[in-house]
C-alpha cells in the first residue's frame, strides 16, 4: 500500500524539487520508504517522465520492494499503490520471467510486460499504479475493479499529472487552484463528489475498472471491466431448488476473498463493529483456524454503543480484542485532525479516522472491514423503498406539470426532509434521474440552486453526467439488483470507499474489504433481486454463508450505523465552531460561489429541528476544505 505521484513534462523538464515536494505530501500513506525517478523519453518532442512513491511495506518488506520499480527485462519503470491478493498465483502463470523480489509490485510489472493491458484480466485485489512503457513511449495507468484505491490526473498543453490524492496535485503549483462547478454541484446534492467529477477544475478521477493512456500527446481512457457487462441480457430468474447451489456459490468465493485478503507479511487486523457484515468475516476466518486482532469504537452514549455485539462475537470466535471507548472530548478534539485528513470534502468518515488511529497505534498495518456488506447483500432500506418510488414516479411522470406543482404545493408541505425530497420528486420530477439519487440527496437540485450564486446548463450537465453513466449500467437489471448497481457505483464508490482509503492511509494502515471482492460482485450481480432479499432475516445470503455460526443477537439485531452523534455535538460543543462558519461563509472563499443567505437558513432550520445534522455540518466542511486547500 502506498502513495504514487507522476509528472510528465512535454517541451520543457521535470522540476525535481517539485517531484519531491509532491511525493512527500504522500508520507502519511507511505511512512516506510520513498523513492522517485525521472526519465528521458524517446519521443521526436522533449519529454521527461517523474515518478515518485511512498511506501508502505506489507508484502516483501525488504529494500527489493523499493519504488519506482524498473524492469531490467524490458525497461519498464512502475509505481503503485494496492495489493494484488493473488499474485502468488499470476507469478506462476509468468514462467520463464526472472524475479529479482517478492513483491506483488514486480508481479504487475512483468505481468504487463507479458500481457499489456490485458494484464488486468488477471489482477484479484485493490490498486492504483502507473507504468513508463519504454517500448511504446506511453504512459498507462489502471484503477482496480471496484475503486477501492483512487488516481487522479490533470493534462494541459505542457503537463499530465496522476497522483493518489487531489491534494498532492494541487501541491505541484501547476495546478490551478479553482472550484469545478458541476463537482460543487454533486458535493451540494450528494455529500460527496461523483468520479470522474472532483471538487477542482480540470482535476479529473479514473474510473473504477479503467485504465488510461498518454501516448504522443493524446490521452485514451478505456473501461476493462464493470458490475455488469454490457453484452448481458436479462434472464428469467431460477427455480426457487436452486437457491441451496446459490447459496453454496457464495459461500465459497466469500471464504476465498476472505482466506486471499489475509496475504501479508506483517500482521492484520479487523474493525469489529457488532453488526453482521464484519461479523461475518470474523466467522468466516475462524473456520480457516485464522486469529485475528479485532478493533472496536465504543461510546458513552448508549443509542451509539454496539460493543455489547461486538464483545460477544468476538468472545465466541476467540478475536484478541481491543476496545477504544471514545468519549465526546475525545471525538471533538479528533476532528480538526479528521476535517485535515480530508482529500476531498465529505460529510462521513470520521469514524472510520477513529479506529484507524487505533488499529495503527496498536501496532497494525493492515486491517479488514465489512464495507460493502449492505450495497452489494441488499442491507439498506433503499432496496424496499426506490423500487416503489420507481413505480410512482413512471406513472408521475404523465401528470401535467400544472398538476405535479399544485399537489407539491398542497399536499408536501416543505416542513422535514423527507417531505422535501417527495415534494422535490413531484415538482421537479424530470431533473430527478432516478429516485435511487433522491433517497441519497442531501439538498434537492430547487436548494441546490439556491445555494449557488451562478449555475449553467454546462455545469448541470457535468454534474448529471456520472448518474446518468451509472443508470446506463442499471437496463438490463430487476430493480433490487439496479438498487445494488447504483448502490455500488455511487454512494459506496464515492463516499464509502473515498473516506476509508484517505482516513486509514492518514495513519499509515491498509485497509482490505473482502465482502466486494470483484469476482464476488460479479456472481451476486447474477442473483435475482427476489433471492436477495427476505423478509424474515435481513442479508440472508451473507448470513447464510456461514449458517448459524452467528450468534441470533447479532442477526436478529435493528440495524445500527456506523455513526457518530453529530447531531447531539452540533447543538452543543460543535456550535461555536460550526454556526460563525456559515453565518459568515459569503465573505470566505466560497463567497463567490455560495449563497451566505441561504447557508444561514440551513443553520436556522437545523436549529429549530426542521432539518437534520448533515446539511449544515456539509457546508461546514466544504468551508473548511477550502480554506486549507484553496489559498496559494
């Protein structure tokens, strides 16, 4: 695991005191050993390549792992963040190619010598990596499957830069500091930015399941793989018999990306939280005889304490673990650090900074979650409540206009959220995409247009763009498995996966999620919506992969977040911080984006219980992000 960086100069040199500069704002998630390198490409045009990286040891620790890694073979020079958890296996397909390690690193590096691009196809894991194509002059990078690990590029007429963090680009001084509108726009209605959107002009993300050339100046950017693929069709759903063969699928690629995530050469750990997706693993690990180091967060409110779960499930399975009783003081005082460790804004993931923290002070480099669980297993409410606002909103979509405004108006009174977003779903139905986005929205796109001071069609487009992307990828799908495809490639994608890679990596730990192994995606892609989802035992396949194991509290259990109590903190210790920041956000950097009027009606709306904790802590951090990211 680390944390690559890339310039690329045409017509002019790669400064090196800028490529060190960038590879050391990347020591957080490479604390163990960094390396850069400039080439000289064989081009007609002068162009140099810089390649810098900060390690993070887990898989051969010794200095042969070193990066930027060159083939001698072909001359090939790579950097790369992630782990391939069967490089054991491709090593052996690559015989007759000469190793000099142990590492996986080198594992990619000879398997593109060998394969290309289509060395992709062989990859089981997490990754983000770049590789020098000596023999072509291009450069290509790849994103794993799922988009577990992040890269970010720019290109203009003198410079392609990648990095693993936006924050690193913008450290270069080649990147223009400025907001992207249409990435404002997703973070206002999402609480995030929707890839390939970020929150910087010109600051683009690759895909999951996408790699990325320069060759001579142009840049193609191609998709290898997705949830589903575009050639299939829809099928009828099997014969109520095959449900055991279902079930037994599942369960053995579970064990298998479970026992294959465990690869590692220093000792791994697992977030413990009580619920069932991460008692699973645990359960799962334990009949392979594994013992594990299991974390928890505890706290002193009883309506957020799990550790009565997760105390029992580990005592059953035997875990040593740790418990992290956090108190309110402590949470507070962590957030300055947490809003800092920050890539790009997000309304979630502080929780995840947490117990990172703890894992990594504990002594460990690796630990696994049980993130995925509820997009990929039909956990949340979303896969009951947007098939029916499916269904409402086809046949709304015939109601004259006239008419969908007066029953708004009459009948959702904007007084709640919820209401809000069902009046939202009335009036405004065509600038709704889908209802999935809508049990997802943080501000509807009427607020969102009050929020901003300007807006054009461009910068709506921009932002309707990536929803649009991942509903095309919905067509052939029954609606419980288009809840879990937009599930995967939005929220889980662009919050989830987001916040646990830059929260962990801000302590120097690897964090593995075995529940959305690729290859198990695709299989439970394939499942009928109606298998999914029962009504007496909630995520009965990921249950039901380990029978009763589970002990009936954790699986009987209402489900419970992983959450902290901001909406007790705003309205007390957090006031004083969060309330001048949007009284006063006109007059910061986002003054010439933001409505200041409209950022205090939030705050007064929170204030008076008419809205939830969420908005207005959104804004809050937005705010904050830019201060600290935006000043040159």
């Amino acid at each position: 695991m680390c944390g690559i960086v890339g310039i690329l100069a045409r017509r002019t040199r790669v400064a090196p005191e800028v490529l060190e500069r960038a590879t050391r704002s990347l020591a957080h998630r490479g604390p163990d050993d960094s390396g850069t390198l400039i080439l000289r490409a064989n081009t007609p045009e002068p162009v140099e390549v810089g390649l810098g990286n900060r390690r993070l040891a887990v898989i051969d620790l010794s200095a042969l792992g070193h990066q930027p890694m060159q083939d001698a073979a072909t001359g090939n020079c790579i950097v790369y963040n992630g782990e391939i958890y069967n490089f054991h296996e491709v090593r052996e397909k690559l015989e007759g190619e000469k190793f000099v390690s142990h590492s996986d690193t080198e594992v990619v590096l000879k398997a593109y010598g060998r394969w290309g691009e289509r060395c992709l196809d062989q990859l089981r894991g997490m990754f983000a990596f770049a590789i020098w194509d000596v023999a072509r002059q291009r450069l290509f990078l790849a994103r794993d499957p799922m988009g577990i690990k992040p890269l970010y590029y720019y290109s203009s007429e003198e410079h392609f830069l990648f990095a693993s963090e936006v924050r690193t680009l913008l450290g270069t001084g080649i990147v223009p500091r400025r907001l992207d509108d249409g990435g404002l726009r997703n973070y206002l209605t999402f609480g995030s930015v929707y890839d390939p959107n970020t929150l910087i002009d010109g600051v683009s993300a690759l895909l999951p399941g996408h790699y990325l050339t320069w060759e001579q100046g142009t840049l193609r950017n191609r998709r290898y793989w997705d949830l589903v693929p575009e050639e299939v069709q829809s099928v009828a759903p099997p014969a109520e018999a095959h449900r055991a063969a279902i079930q037994n699928d599942v369960r053995d690629l579970l064990r298998e990306s479970a026992k294959l995530q465990l690869v590692s050469d220093v000792p791994v750990g697992i977030f413990l939280s009580g619920g069932i997706d991460s008692s699973v693993l645990v359960a799962l690990l334990a009949e392979s005889g594994t013992r594990l180091n299991s974390f928890s967060l505890t706290f002193g409110e009883a309506e957020y304490d799990e550790s009565e779960y997760s105390r029992m499930v580990a005592k059953k399975f035997g875990t040593e673990h740790q418990e992290m009783c956090v108190s309110q003081q402590e949470a507070l005082a962590s957030i300055p650090s947490a809003l800092q460790a920050m890539d790009q804004p997000t309304i979630d993931g502080v929780n995840t900074f947490l117990i990172a923290r703890q894992a990594r002070a504990s002594g460990i480099k690796v630990a696994l979650s049980g993130l995925g669980g509820d997009e990929l297993f039909g956990g949340y409410a979303s896969f009951r409540t947007v098939p029916r606002m499916e269904q409402f909103w086809q046949r709304w979509q015939h109601v004259p206009g006239f008419l969908r405004s007066l029953f708004a108006s009459a009948v959702l009174p904007s007084v709640g959220d919820d209401k809000r977003k069902l009046a939202a779903l009335a009036r405004d139905s065509e600038r709704i995409v889908h209802p999935y986005f809508l049990s997802r929205m943080l501000f509807t796109p009427e607020q969102v247009d009050r929020h901003l001071r300007t807006g054009d069609q461009q910068s709506v487009e921009k932002a309707s763009a990536p929803l649009l992307a991942a509903l095309r990828g919905t067509r052939n799908l029954d609606p419980v498995n288009r809840v879990s495809y937009l599930e995967s490639r939005c929220y889980m994608a662009n919050t989830l996966l987001r916040d646990a890679d830059f929260m962990s990596m801000a302590h120097g730990l690897e964090l593995r999620v075995p529940l959305i192994d690729h290859r198990l995606a695709e299989l439970l892609m394939t499942i009928p919506g109606n298998f999914k989802l029962d009504a007496r035992t909630q995520k009965s396949l990921l249950i039901g992969a380990v029978g009763d194991a589970l002990p009936q509290q954790v699986v009987q259990r209402k489900k419970q977040g992983f959450t902290l109590p901001f909406e007790h903190w705003l309205r007390d210790e957090l006031r004083p911080l969060v309330e001048p920041s949007l009284r006063e956000i006109s007059q910061g950097l986002l003054g010439s984006k933001l409505n200041g009027d409209e950022a205090r009606e939030v705050w007064e709306s929170f204030v008076a219980g008419r809205t939830s904790w969420s908005r207005p802590w959104s804004l809050f951090v937005l705010s904050k992000w830019c201060d600290l990211h935006l000043h040159s």
